[in-house]
C-alpha cells in the first residue's frame, strides 16, 4: 500500500466547498449538486481547473502540500442514473475526474495528493434508509474499483452519517488494497445525524475495521458544532486528522432552507481552526466545505503555517 505523505506532515491544505463555490461563485447550475457531470464540457472542466488552481497556489504559496479531492462526491449509481449516467459512463466520469487532478499535479511543485471522493448513498444530511455494512460494500464497490485502477492515492469517503455505510466502504477500499479515509459529519450537538457520537462512532468503525482507516475526519459542521466533544487525551480523538469546516454555523436544516449563501467569517474561521490545531496538534489536514472558497483556505492556511499572525 503507498504511504500517504499527509500521515508525517505538519500542514496539508485541502480545497474548499466545491459545490456551494460552482454554484454561488460561478453561477453553474448542479442539478443534486454533482459536480461531475462538468468534466463532460470544456467549459465545466475549466470552470473545475480554475476551482483547483486556486487551492494548489495557496498551498504553493506557503511551501505546504495539498490533498485534492475529486469532484465525485455524487458519482455512485443512484446518484448518476438520476443525472442519465449508466455504469460505463460513470465509470469514465470517475476516471476523468482523477486524470483532471492529475494534470494539477504536474503543474505545481508541491506534494499534491489526488484522493478519490466516494460521497453517501442517501442524503449527507438526512440518511433516508441505512444499509448494512455487506450492502454498503457493495454499493460503493464499483467507484472504488475505478479509483483503484486509476493514479489516485485514496478514496476519501465525505459526510458520513452512520458507522454501517462507513465500514462498508472501508472494506471495499481493504479489498483494492487501497488507503480510505472516513469523514463523519456531525449536528450542532457534535452527533452524527443518527444520534451517534463521534467517539462511538469511529470506535466502532476501527473495531469492524481492524482499525484499517488510515485517519478519520470531521465534514460539513462548524468547529463550534463539534470542539467541545473531542477529549484532547482520547485514543479516539487522536484518529481525527483532518477537518473540513463549513463556513457558517447554521445547522443542517437551517442550511437546506437558506435561500442565499452563508460564507461565514474567514478570519473567525482560521481563529476557529488554530485553537482547534492548538488543543489537537494531530489535526494536520485541514480545509473547507459548505460556503468555504479559496479566501478561507488561505486565511487557514496563513493563520496556521504562521505565516501571519492569527
């Protein structure tokens, strides 16, 4: 298996709130929010290229490496037969998606680690059903393979809401032999949609899993949701390595309902982030998610490195 060069650094960036960045920034209309239908279009693969260059420069900026993910958070079978995608144009969707990081790659001089972004089955909110751990193996298997079979380093599996879809992507990531990571996300109380806590559930996901994750995540929450629950002296804390924040501190269903975008603040955000680095010296990937854009990731990115003053 390839060594993950985030796992001994001491800053790695990640790119922003894709979606929310195409749809509020760009004015691209993402039926679902999927994002990877824009690699059929040239002009959707460079609106895709001009959103990651950004993230890269940061990163070039401040000598830090970055982890990319692919924009397929929405490319697994429900998702795509919605959009009109059958399994072989799915199939080269997700493939395109990683040639389109690779190409970033090799145009900056920085550690870019391309991972491959496997989004949940159900709502990243509201699960509507959940599968079993053997059924959510299967169901992600097929994009997993593809990614395997491709020039990404991992798979990434983003807004988790429960621990069955979690391990079941983290066996169908043991069986290619690939590194995953698992992003949970959580409500306002810092539980999962199901109820769950993250202690809970990244215990029980290591316990399924032989501990076979590579390092867990937080997703789609604002620090101020989640802080105050992680023991700084917990085993369990210590798997957290990376987060990706919102910008806004509304809840999930505030946030479903609200008819314009909540950016947050760039500077309370990067505050936010350097306490959160500060009691948790483990949290070393770090970047956004909903409302987050390239001003965000800067000011952590700025704010952390210590290359301006917090």
């Amino acid at each position: 298996m390839p060594a993950l060069p985030q796992l001994d650094a001491d800053l790695f960036l990640t790119d922003g709130g894709i979606e929310t960045t195409l749809v509020f920034d760009d004015g691209i209309d993402l039926p679902d929010f999927a994002a990877f239908p824009l690699l059929d279009d040239p002009d959707g693969r460079s609106a895709l290229v001009r959103y990651f260059d950004r993230y890269a420069s940061i990163a070039e900026r401040d000598g830090v490496g970055i982890v990319l993910e692919t924009p397929t958070w929405r490319a697994n079978p429900d998702w795509a037969e919605r959009r009109g995608y059958n399994s072989q144009s799915l199939d080269k969707a997700n493939r395109a998606a990683v040639d389109l990081l690779l190409d970033i790659r090799r145009r900056f001089a920085i550690p870019v680690v391309i991972s491959g972004c496997v989004g949940p089955r159900h709502d990243g909110y509201h699960p509507e059903t959940i599968m079993s751990r053997e059924e959510a193996g299967n169901y992600h298997a097929e994009q997993i393979k593809t990614f395997a079979r491709t020039e990404a380093d991992l798979v990434t599996a983003i807004t988790m809401t429960n621990v069955p879809e979690a391990t079941g992507i983290t066996d169908a990531a043991r069986q290619e032999n690939l590194p995953v990571v698992i992003s949970f996300t959580v409500e306002t109380d810092g539980t999962l949609p199901t109820g769950e806590t993250l202690k809970e559930a990244i215990e029980a996901t290591d316990r399924a899993t032989n501990s076979y994750p590579a390092y867990y995540m937080v997703n789609c929450a604002h620090p101020t949701h989640f802080a105050s629950v992680l023991d700084p002296e917990a085993p369990w804390t210590k798997r957290i390595k990376g987060i990706r924040a919102n910008a806004s501190k509304l809840s999930h269903t505030e946030l479903d309902e609200a008819e314009q975008l909540d950016r947050g603040d760039p500077d309370e955000l990067a505050a936010d982030y350097l306490r959160l680095r500060n009691n948790h010296p483990q949290l070393t990937v770090l970047g956004g998610c909903c409302g987050t854009d390239h001003r965000h990731i800067a000011k952590i990115s700025s704010v952390v490195a210590g290359t301006a003053p917090a």
